[in-house]
C-alpha cells in the first residue's frame, strides 16, 4: 500500500464585514497612510464589531461553509486543530467551543498557540493524525481576533492586526498529494519582543495591569522584522533544498502576512517573482492564524492539482517554519 498523505481536501475562510482603512487610523493615532503603505503594504484590515462576539463566531461560518462545499456534515469531524491567540476564552479550548456550535459530536479537539506560525504548526499537527491512520477528518482553523488584544493609542501594533480566519479539511491521500514535508522551528529567547505581558499565570489580571494596558499586544517592531525577515526567508530556501525544489517547480509561495517586505524577501530568496506569491495583505493586515487559510481560500479557482504549494510563516515565540504540499484538487 502506498503511504497515506494529509491531503488539503477543502478550504473556506471569513472576514468581518468592518473594514478599518489606513485613513481612519490616521484619525486614531499619529500615523498616515504612505507610512503603513511603504513600510508594511496594509490598506486595510477586517475588524469584528459587537458585542458577545469572538474568535469561534468567525470560525463558524468559515467550517459550515466548508462543510457544505465538500458535502459532509459536522459529524463526520474526528478532530478540531483551532490555532489562535486570541481563544474565546483562557479555557475551554475554542475548539470545543467551535465542536459544540457546529455540531461536531464526534469529534475531539484542542487549541494550538504559536503566534503567527499557528496555522503551519497546526496543519503539520493535524497531518500527523491523518498520517498514522488514526484519523480521516481533521479540521485545521486558524482565526484570530486580534482587535480584542490591540491597543489602538498604540501605533506600533494597531496598524499592522486584523481579524480573520481560515479553515482547511484533511483527508487521507494515497497519490502522493498532500503534505510532503515541514520544518518547524521556534526560539522562546524570543518572547521579550513580541508578547502580552499580562492575564497568563505570570502576571493575572489585577486592576494595575489593566491601568497599565498589560493585556495588549506588545511588539518591538525592529527586533523583531529583523528575526523575520532572515528566519522565514531562511526555512523557505531550507524546505526547497532539502527537497530538491527548484525555483521553476514552485507553483506557489504562501506566506504570512506580517509585512509585504518581509514577504518579498522570501519570495527573492526562493528565487519566485510576484505572480506566484499569495499577497492579501493590503485588505486584511496580519491576522495571525488566519493568513495562510485566507490566502488558500482566496486563490483556490487558481490552484491545480498537483500544484507545489510552499508555506512559510514567522511569528511571537519567536515561532516559525515552512511546509511543503502537493495540492490534491
Ligand atoms: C512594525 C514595523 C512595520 C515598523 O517598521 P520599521 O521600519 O521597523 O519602523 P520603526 O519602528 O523603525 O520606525 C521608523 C520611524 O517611523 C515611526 N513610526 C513608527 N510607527 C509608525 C506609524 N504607525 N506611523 C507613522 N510613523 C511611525 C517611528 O517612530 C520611527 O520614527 P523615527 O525614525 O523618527 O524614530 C516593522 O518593524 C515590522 O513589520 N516588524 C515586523 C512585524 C512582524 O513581522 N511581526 C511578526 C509576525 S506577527
């Protein structure tokens, strides 16, 4: 028998309908629109507005659409991957929060955190289950909903994050489609540059640090485009040697959207020119698990079986990686 692949057999995404353009921002905080334009390429980013709404309540949409586009229906799940940040709550996982909106009663599930490489984490995890056997239907969604943990007097964070989320199926593959390989990586030294100070078990939540704004996104932008740019540039080429990839076999680079510089020097690197890089980052920002999905969702009509697929991401931790896949549809 020929060894099982996880293959990538349906993909769905969705954004709030908000949209939060460079123009309003410039009304927020001191800032203009040719700044974040040339140093990050973003125009604009999805914000999920009103109350009682989080994380999963952009997931539902995104995994019920999907289930009607491959024909299943939520009982078929085994097993829900919810890469995110921003979790509906500290516990229970926003995977079983998800399960239960959709009614996936037989599946077991369990969120993923790694910063804005959740999404290629989750995926390699998820291709683990299929891989073994264990399982036929693993659900991988990454969304984020970053407006929740964005400080938005600070000009530093609140430009570059949106809200977003993207959902792949997996699903066994004997033709040698799928997932074919991935290197992760992470460094936690990292942590001091891109992290939230607050509300985990080092520093609960008290009144002082909510003065202090401790429960919002901090990142120290140089440091850390700097890791980036080198590091998710790096396990890009690293991927394509290790498996003999030239520049001509890559159909497509989908990267994280955390700046179209960084972007751009890792399609360089590879060798790619821009016609097969995903780039959305003008209309959604970074929306940390979600840009990998959403780019998948949005250039799906494009993609072809058989298609060399290369993912790369870099993010908080410092976290990051890159997964090589054969599209399968
Ligand atoms: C955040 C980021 C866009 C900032 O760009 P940068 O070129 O590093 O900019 P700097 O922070 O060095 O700031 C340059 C200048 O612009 C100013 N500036 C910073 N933010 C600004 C803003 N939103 N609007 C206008 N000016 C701004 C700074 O004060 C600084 O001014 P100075 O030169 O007078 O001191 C960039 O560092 C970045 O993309 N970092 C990586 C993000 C990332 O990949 N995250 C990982 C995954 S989540």
């Amino acid at each position: 028998m020929s060894k099982i692949h996880a293959a990538i057999t349906a993909v769905n995404g969705y954004v709030p309908d908000y949209i939060l353009t460079n123009q309003e921002l410039e009304t927020m905080v001191e800032t203009n629109d040719e700044w974040i334009t040339t140093r990050t390429g973003i125009k604009e980013r999805r914000i999920l507005k009103g109350e009682g709404k989080a994380t999963s309540d952009m997931a539902v949409p995104a995994v019920e659409g999907l289930l009607r586009k491959r024909g299943i229906s939520a009982e078929e799940i085994d097993l829900i991957i919810f890469c995110t940040s921003t979790p509906d709550m500290p516990f229970p996982a926003t995977a079983n929060i998800l399960a239960d909106k959709i009614g996936a009663i037989n599946a077991w599930g369990f969120d993923l955190q790694a910063a804005c490489s959740g999404f290629i984490y989750g995926l390699t995890t998820g291709a683990q289950f299929i891989e073994s056997g264990k399982h036929k239907k693993v659900l991988v969604v990454g969304g984020d909903k970053m407006s929740s943990i964005i400080n938005y007097e600070d000009r530093a964070t609140c430009i570059i994050f949106g809200d977003g989320c993207g959902v792949v199926l997996l699903e066994p593959n004997t033709e040698g489609l799928g997932v074919l390989d991935a290197i992760l990586k992470s460094d936690g030294s990292g942590k001091e540059y891109l992290n939230i100070k607050a509300g985990g078990s080092l520093m609960p939540a008290s009144h002082e640090t909510v003065d202090q704004k401790l429960h919002y996104a901090f990142q120290e932008g140089k440091t850390v485009f700097k890791f980036a740019v080198t590091n998710m540039a790096n396990v890009a080429a690293e991927i394509m040697e290790r498996n003999q990839l030239t520049s001509e076999d890559v159909n497509w680079l989908v990267p994280h959207q955390a700046n179209k510089r960084i972007i751009d020097a890792t399609a360089e690197r590879m060798g790619l020119g821009p016609e097969k890089v995903m780039i959305n980052i003008q209309k959604y920002g970074n929306t940390t698990s979600g840009t990998i999905p959403l780019c998948l969702w949005e250039w799906e009509n494009q993609l072809k079986k058989g298609d060399i697929l290369i993912l790369a991401a870099f993010g908080g931790g410092f976290t990051w990686g890159s997964v090589y896949l054969k599209w399968a549809y």
